[in-house]
C-alpha cells in the first residue's frame, strides 16, 4: 500500500480536516461497524439534532469519506474507505519511523532550543 505517493498535501489535509471533529469520528467507527447506516439511525446513535449531524455528513460526503445513496423515503450512508487510505499510509509511516535523538536537527540547552 503506498497511495501517499499519489496524493497531495493538499488532498491528505483536506481529508485529516475531514475527520476532525468527535462527531464525525464517532460517525466513522458507526460506519465501520455496519456495511450501510440510514440517516436516521445515524442520528439517534450520535445523540446530536438531526441538522448537526447532517451537517457532518455534508462534510464527510464533500471530502469523499461518506457516501450517501437515496432509496426513498431515506438516504442510506457508508464509508468510502478507500478514501482513507492515503492517510492511513502517512500515520503508518509516522509509526515505523524511527527517529533517534542523534538524528533531531535541534537540542535543548538550558530552555533553548539550538540547531546542530
């Protein structure tokens, strides 16, 4: 998996700020527990007003995160998780990375931080 090649900063931005809020997060792990969610049980599982979670639905489904598809007389909504992935790529570079104190470009003297 390295779909962080082909993604801007952008893109990768655009997608954290996607997912950054605690409802939206609490959206996401509804979604992954379930291969679809109507918007209604989305509601009274997140315990906020219906234009609320609306609202991050709204954001989620413009960053791609969350699809929502119409069967009358409601929308019924799942996670794009490929959408994920390239973010899923960065945080697992982050966690395998391993930075040691001789390779930090800047030390602490006396509560000042100085450039090797």
């Amino acid at each position: 998996m390295n779909n962080l090649n082909s993604v801007t900063n952008e893109q990768l931005a655009a997608i954290a700020k996607a997912i950054a809020h605690p409802a939206r997060i609490q959206i996401i792990r509804l979604l992954l527990s379930k291969s679809s969610c109507i918007g209604g049980e989305i509601t009274s599982e997140v315990g906020l007003a219906q234009s609320t979670v609306s609202e991050h639905l709204r954001i989620l489904k413009a960053a791609e995160i969350v699809t929502g598809e119409i069967e009358h007389p409601r929308v019924c909504y799942s996670l794009n998780r490929e959408k994920l992935l390239p973010l899923l790529d960065l945080l697992q570079q982050i966690a395998s990375s391993q930075v040691t104190n001789d390779d930090v470009c800047c030390v602490s003297a006396s509560d000042t931080l100085m450039c090797k």
